[in-house]
C-alpha cells in the first residue's frame, strides 16, 4: 500500500493538472474571492461543529491507493499483510481517501457526503466509529442501474449526523479508468437543501436563457435568411443538450451513466463544429484551407478522444478545447473585416468569456472548486455573456452588411436614375421588346427618329417592331442572327417613319433574360446622310465624276472578272480615242473640252446594245466591253460608234467643230492573257488607226509589224517604269583626254544605262527614243542628275579633283519650268559647286524651242554651269544657231571624226568647226575617237578633248578610275 500526501499516483497528474490551470491562471484571478468554508489544516482531520456548512474532503484527507482486493480494514491497518510487489495500475487499483471527522460542538450536526460525479465504475463509501466499526456503507457502480439517484439534480450522496463531541472515519474508495480525483464535498443537511433549491431556479434560468436565445436567433433566421443566425440557434440548442448531460441527465436512464463522458465529447465537437460555421461567416476572408482546419481540429479531438480510454479522453477533450479555442481567436484577429473592426474586438472578447468558463470548469473538475451557488451563478454569467457578445459580432456583422447593401442599393438606385436620365436624354433611340415584337419602352429620341409625339403616343401606335422596318422580313432575319449571336452591332435596315417615308437606320441590340422571359434591347440611329454619302462614295469609287459612266478602275476590274467568268462565250475590247480634241480644247478651253467629253459620253452610251459597257478611260479616251456577240456584230457596234461620232458636232461659243473616232478592236480569245495585255493591245490597235488616217476602226492583228512595233514601245515604257522603281538604272562615265594641255584634273561625261531584269546591261540607245516619245524622258534626267549631285557628294575628294563633269538635257527637259527649280534645288542640297558641270544639249533638241532653251542656258551660265552643244554639224542650220545659244562647247559629231583619216571632206569640216568655235571663244570635243592616229590628228588641227573608245570605253561611275 503506498501512501501519498496529496494528487493521484501518476507522476504526470500534477503536471498535467497545473498545466491546464496555468492556461487560465490569469483569467481566474478574480474568482478566488468566492468564499468557501473549507478548512485549510494540513491534517485528515475535519473538526465539524454548529456553524460548519460546507467542507472538501480531498483537502483534509489522507489518500492511498492500494490493490483492487484490498477491504476498508486494510487501509485502516497500513502495516497489514498487503502485497507491495505488483504493479499498480488504474485496473488494478483503487483509490482511498481518509478523513476523521471530529464533532466538537455541543449538538448533533447532521451531514450530507455529495458527489456530483456519476460515470464512476466502482465507488465505495465507509462511515466508521471510534471502534472502526461501519456505522454506514454506500457502493455505487455506474451503468448498474442504480434508481435511487434523485432525478432533477442528481448525485451520489450519503446521509448521517455526528453526534456532539463524536469521532467517525469517513473512508471513500475509488475505481475508475477516468480521472480519480475530483472534488467531494460534505454539506450541512440544511445548506444542501438550500443549495438543491437554489440550483433548481439557477437550472431553470439556464435553460430559459439558452432556449430563448435558441428561439430567437431561429425565428431571426427565418426572416432575414443569415447563416450565423440558424447557427447560433443550432449552438444554443447544442448547448441545451450539453447542460443536461454536465448536470447528470443521463441518470434519468441510470444504465446509460457510463456514457456520460462520450456523449459529452460528441456534444462538444458538434459545438466546436457549428462554432466554426459562425467564425466562416463572420469572417469570410477565411481561406479556404484553413476553413477545412476549423473543421478538422473538433472531428480529430472526437475521433482521437472516443478511441481512446476514459483518462486520455478527458486529457484530449480538455486540450482540444483550449486548442481551438485559440485558433478561432487568431482567425479574427488575422482576417478581420476591415469595414467592421470592433467584430473582431467583440468575438474576441467572447472567447475570452468561453476562455475563463473553460478554466472555471477545469478547477472544479480537476482542482477543489465545488459547484455551490455563487460558483453556478457566475457561470452561468459567464456563459450568458460569452453567448451575447457571441450574438452582438453577429448583429454587428449583420449591421455592416445592411449598411453595405444599403450603400450598393443607394449606388444601385443613383446608377438607375443616371441611366434613366441617359435613358430619357439619349441622342439615340432606345427601346425594349420582346423577342415576338412587341414594343415595351422607348426613349424620347426613338419617338423623334420615327416621327412620333411622345412615348404614349409610339407605344399606342406600334402593336409590333416589324412596324419600324420597311422590309417586314428585315426583322425576322435579325432576330434569327441575333439568337444565334448575342448581339449584333450596327446593323443597317430601311426603316419607316410615320408619316410612311423611308429612311436607313443602324440599329445594335442584344437578347438580355429578366424574371418576366426575355427581351430584346436596342438603340437605333439615323444614318440617312451617311448612307447616301456612303453610296455616293460608291459611285464615285466606281464612275468617272465628269461623265457619269464607269471609270478606268472599274472597267479594268470588270474586264478582269469577264475573262474569269466561262459562262460568258465571247468577249470584245474597243479602245476609244476622240479625234481633233485637242483642237476644242485649245481653242475654247477646258470647260469646252469637259462638255465636250460629257456629251460624247452620253452619245456613244445611248448608241451600245445591252450586252456592252462603256467606261472612260482617260482625257479623250473611252473603253467598250462587249460581251457574247459574234465577230460582225462587234464590227457594226463599232462602226455604229464610229459614225455617231462622225455625225455629231459640238457647238462651242458660235462655233461648230466635227469630230472623228480612232476605234481599236480587240477579240479576247485567249482567256488566260490577263486583262492589263488586252488594253495594251487594243490601245495599240487603236494608235495605228490614228496613223491610218483617223475617223477609222484596226482590228489588233499579232502579226501585224507595225503593231508589234508599237507593242515593243508599250513593253519599254513598262520596262522603263519598272526600272526606275526597282532602281535598275546605272550610271557610267566615258572620260575625255585634252589635246592641247597637259591634263590637270578629271573630265568626263556622265552615260545612263538601264540593268535588264536578267542582269544584262542596256545601252540608252535601245529605250530612250521611246522615253522622249512618251514623254518620259524628264523623270529620267531627275534622276540622272539627282544620283550623279549623290555619288560626286559621297566622294568629296573625287569632287575636288574634278573639272568638269557633263550630264546630257534633253530637249522637254529645258522646256519644263518644274525641271529648272529642281536643278536649283539639287545644287543647294549637294552642295555641288555650279562651274563643276557641264550640261549638253543635242544640237536638233535645242533649236525646236529656242526662246525656252536659251532661257534655261542663261539662268545657269550666269551660275557658273557650262552647256556643250552635242552633235554638232548634224543639222542643216548648225553654224547660223551656234551664234544664238549660250554654249561653251562644241561638241563635233562623231560621223565627221570616224573617217576624217581618209575623207578629205571630213578632215575639212573638223577644221572648219573648229576654226568657228575658237573666233567664237568655244572649247572643242570631238567624238567617236577610236584610234592613236585619229587622236594624233585632232591635236595637229587643234581640237581641245577628245572622247570615245580610243580614249576609254563607258565605265560604272563607282569604279571610277584616273586617266
């Protein structure tokens, strides 16, 4: 038998006890002021007289715990013959207090042993004399079926009265997997009376308190719809249930005592459980982890604490409580809702309120804190304080959310007005109706669009939507996409005002759904200028503006898809070109030349069958697409053409002018040549006509030499335009060696040539005549001019050295005002010094203007440029010009120098020309020098330059190269 001065056996009880204590220790200062009657003597003794009321009997005990099989009398005899050897656990042992009562008054008191605890397995209790004699015995064995317990407060209790100066020994022997130790008490019959008594109204306050607050919260939530409030409803029914079971209700069934604990435990976690449910709803930044811990701790402290013995359960449940306590704690202080800020302070100071009701009940179960009446009515403030502070965060919670709703529906009911204000003010017309058609609501500028008095009035009017449309099927088709769509945006439809006129609107709407179904709402505008100037753009797009018919862009376009159409079996081209326009035009001018062009237009329209189309295709040029007639017949719509024309006279200021037409025919047999080529061809054609005669129609023949010359012209100019874009023209340089001085710097004449898409190089010769012809040749001395000012301003050294580098001007070139600024221009922008150049001029070029010539000699003499004058006795009259033009050179054409060594006459002319330009003070160049010995000749007679291929054949510019 071993004997302990205090706690139970287990080296870990006291630690664990004053661990849980220490846990509150700072919340239940306070509470140590409740006066209790205990004897606080260091003995086993009770001294009992007629004032005692109530007294703990584990404070004035001895306790031993000794082998289950030992009697009462063996604890009374520690020294007896008790076997210490086996080891003692809680199966096999059991626990005993003793305590010597001493009466030491002069009456007799009676007493009341009250144990509150019931799920004990085996409970002995030993009331003895002097003579240790058992005056009273009580065994009590939860789940046994015991029907003596009282039932409204039920506990184990023992009767008996200490007669005055009496001595008893008290011995109380315990057995139980739980906790052994806990308060016994020993009343005074008459206080535990008025205890019974006051605990029954206390009970009664409970209950009514949790009920109501169960009530309310249940029928709060049935009108406003808050979780937190069927929670709580929820918990203080919990709650109920869980007051019944602490205070004993399963002694009501005496054989369900031993189920007490695991009852409590599940009851607990469903708390804790619904608990959770009311912090996620309060505090709803939560995320979502760490709702599933809030779930998770209660359902492990339950499974942890039912699969565990009655001692680890207890430890379990009273360490799990603390434990989540704490973390719903730290979920409010961490994601508190910054719109709220007291919710976290009032649901803190709730749990702090849980916290020391905890600590409360832990004393009682663990220390020696009995439940007497000032102990349960400050629990039960406790608790009705931590319940309303619970109630007030969700009242508070609630109060934010209505202030917050109520914000939203204020911003709710301002956008509504705004909207209706956007509504009713809105530039365009908005309406709503159903997907059937039938009109809801429109706006004032819907009533104005349509030609409506106000909204009552368009509503009254308009039984259906079909109604806004000119076309009644326009609807149906844009119901159907907008079904399959969403939404359409910015549809265009012919609508109907009320007054029957038409008119283009562009409407957007989309389907919304809405409690009554769905309904379409849309907005509509006025396009009506726009789309006629939409259709105008059309028409310009597509028709010449001066005459009304199809312009050159779309007759190209049309001619194209013609010849891609295969159900169209033949197809005929006629070019156009009016003869003697030119004539009105300079005669009246260009406002007779435009009625001119539009009366022609109109005639040779109203004389094409159906089946042709005529378009304009330049100044006096007309274009004619005729499709599926036989060859005759597109010869007799072209001589029908040919003599309306004929026929017709243009009146002009009292004057009469008679007309003629070049037609070219073209039959489009080969599908596959592209459209561009037919034109070419049937422009050659007609350019042949105008040779011919004029008035006159030529059927392009390929076999034709003179069309297939003309052709040739047509492929250089495409060639030439190509060239100039891809940059495929390059410059060379032929040098010129002095005759008559000692060479003192470089002197050459700048050459064009044109690189072949094939990578071969073509001389000037090959495509400048048809340049000149078409009037090309202007863009091409810019250029030559321009990348020669480029290169010479890239290679500063090469400038210096230079004396004279000539570049050849032809003759639209000197007559172009446009030509003589840009040539200034790029002497300012190069920096090119003007007595560096040297410009040539073809002698038969400068004598066909001759006014226009000199003017541009002049201007750029004065500058400091020199002009050479090429070819020079090519022409008829070369001596009686030199004298009129500004020149500084004679250039001698190269037929008077190639057989000067063996022509007499040729040798005559070199000197004749030379001795004029030197009594004219002119420098002289012969060309064409291919020999030493033509060379050595032309120094005897006293020419200044020579140049050819006796001297250098052409050369790239950039690899120029000293003499």
């Amino acid at each position: 038998m071993q004997l302990i001065s205090s706690g139970h056996s287990k080296a870990s009880m006291p630690l664990i006890k004053k661990g849980f204590i220490l846990l509150s220790a700072a919340l239940l200062v306070f509470l140590w002021v409740v006066p209790v009657a205990v004897s606080t003597a260091a003995t086993n003794q009770l001294r009992i007289d007629e004032s005692f009321d109530i007294a703990t009997i584990n404070e004035v005990s001895n306790q031993f715990i000794t082998p289950l099989s030992a009697s009462y009398f063996d604890v009374l005899q520690p020294n007896g013959a008790l076997s210490n050897d086996d080891t003692l656990t809680e199966q096999n042992s059991r626990f005993w207090l003793s305590t010597e009562l001493v009466n030491t008054g002069f009456s007799t008191v009676p007493l009341v042993l009250n144990i509150d605890r019931l799920n004990l397995d085996d409970l002995h209790i030993y009331l003895l004399d002097d003579n240790e004699r058992i005056i009273k015995s009580y065994r009590y064995q939860a789940g046994k079926g015991d029907y003596s317990l009282q039932k409204l407060l039920p506990s184990i209790r023992l009767s008996f009265s200490l007669a005055a100066q009496e001595r008893s020994r008290l011995l109380i022997g315990i057995r139980d997997e739980g906790l052994q130790e806990f308060p016994i008490a020993l009343w005074h019959k008459q206080k535990i009376v008025q205890y019974d008594q006051n605990m029954q109204v206390l009970i009664g306050v409970v209950i009514g308190i949790l009920g109501v607050l169960a009530g309310y919260f249940l029928l709060s939530y049935l009108f406003q719809r808050t979780p937190s409030r069927f929670w709580l409803a929820m918990n203080n029914g919990v709650l109920i249930a869980l007051f019944f079971i602490a205070q004993g209700g399963l002694a009501w069934w005496p054989s369900l005592t031993n189920a007490s604990e695991d009852v409590f435990t599940l009851l607990l976690g469903i708390t804790f459980l619904i608990l959770a449910k009311v912090t996620h709803n309060l505090f709803s930044r939560i995320p979502l982890i760490l709702r599933i811990v809030t779930f998770g701790l209660p359902v492990v402290m339950m499974t942890w604490a039912l699969l565990s013995n009655d001692y680890q359960a207890s430890l379990i449940v009273m360490a799990g409580a603390a434990l989540i306590g704490i973390y719903h704690v730290l979920l409010a202080l961490i994601y508190n809702d910054k719109r709220t800020p007291g919710l976290s302070r009032i649901f803190t100071i709730a749990w702090v309120f849980f916290f020391v009701l905890y600590a409360i009940l832990l004393d009682t179960l663990l220390g020696s804190l009995l439940y007497t009446t000032p102990v349960v009515t400050i629990i039960l403030i406790i608790l009705c304080a931590g319940l309303l502070c619970l109630g007030f965060s969700v009242e508070l919670k609630e109060r934010s959310f209505n202030i917050q709703k109520l914000l939203e529906r204020e911003a709710t009911i301002t956008n509504l007005n705004r909207f209706y204000d956007l509504f009713r003010n809105s530039a365009e017309g908005l309406y709503t109706s159903t997907l059937d058609g039938e009109l809801k609501t429109v706006n004032p500028a819907m009533c104005a669009l349509f030609g409506y008095e106000d909204e009552s009035h368009m509503l009254s009017a308009i039984a259906n939507t079909r109604e806004f449309y000119a076309n009644k099927e326009d609807r149906d088709l844009m119901v159907g996409e907008l079904l399959a769509d969403g939404i359409i945006m910015g549809r265009e439809f012919q609508g109907l005002k009320a007054d029957g006129s038409e008119f283009w609107f562009s409407i957007s709407c989309q389907v919304r759904n809405a409690q009554d179904g769905k309904f379409l709402y849309g907005s509509i505008i006025d396009v009506t200028e726009k789309k006629h100037s939409d259709l105008s753009l059309q028409y310009m797009v597509s028709h010449d503006a001066l005459t009304g018919v199809f312009n050159r862009r779309h007759f190209e376009s049309m001619l194209k898809n013609k010849l891609a159409n295969e159900d169209i079996q033949s197809i005929t081209l006629l070019y156009l070109d009016l003869d003697r326009f030119k004539v009105v035009n300079d005669t009246c001018g260009h406002k007779a030349g435009d009625a001119l062009i539009k009366e022609v237009a109109l005639l040779l329209s109203d004389a094409l069958p159906d089946n042709a189309m005529i378009a304009r295709l330049g100044g006096d040029e007309f274009g004619v697409v005729i499709d599926n007639e036989a060859p005759e017949g597109t010869h007799s719509i072209a001589e029908t053409l040919l003599d309306a024309v004929h026929d017709y006279h243009f009146m002009w200021d009292k004057r009469i002018f008679n007309l003629g037409v070049s037609i070219g025919l073209v039959e489009c047999d080969n599908r596959t040549t592209p459209s561009e080529q037919y034109l070419s061809m049937a422009d050659a054609a007609c350019y042949f006509a105008k040779e011919q005669g004029r008035n006159q129609i030529h059927q392009y023949n390929k076999d034709d030499k003179s069309i297939q010359r003309y052709q040739k012209e047509l492929d250089w100019v495409t060639e030439i335009n190509q060239a100039h874009t891809e940059e495929r023209f390059l410059l060379y340089y032929q040098p010129l060696r002095p005759l008559s001085s000692p060479n003192d710097g470089y002197y050459y004449e700048v050459l064009l040539r044109l690189k072949n898409p094939d990578g071969n190089i073509i001389k000037p010769t090959a495509f400048l005549p048809t340049a000149e012809r078409f009037e090309m040749n202007v863009k091409i001395d810019k250029w030559v001019l321009t990348n020669t000012f480029k290169w010479l301003q890239e290679n500063p050294e090469h400038l210096a050295n230079l004396k004279r580098c000539s570049i050849n001007l032809n003759c639209h070139s000197l007559t172009d005002r446009d030509f003589k600024l840009f040539v200034l221009n790029a002497f300012d922008r190069y920096e090119i010094p003007y007595h560096k150049i040297c410009f040539e001029v073809i002698e038969s070029v400068a004598i066909i203007k001759m006014e226009d010539t000199v003017g541009f000699m002049q201007t750029f003499n004065e500058l400091g440029c020199s002009f050479a004058l090429d070819d020079f006795g090519s022409g008829f009259s070369s001596y009686s010009y030199l004298k009129h033009l500004p020149v500084d050179i004679v250039k001698i054409d190269g037929a008077f120098i190639k057989d000067m060594l063996t022509d007499p006459v040729d040798a005559a002319m070199v000197a004749s020309i030379k001795d004029v330009a030197k009594a004219m003070g002119m420098q002289t160049v012969a060309e064409f020098v291919e020999s030493d010995a033509t060379m050595a000749q032309l120094g005897k007679i006293g020419i200044d330059y020579a140049q050819g291929f006796g001297v250098a054949h052409p050369t790239p510019l950039n690899e120029f190269k000293p003499l």
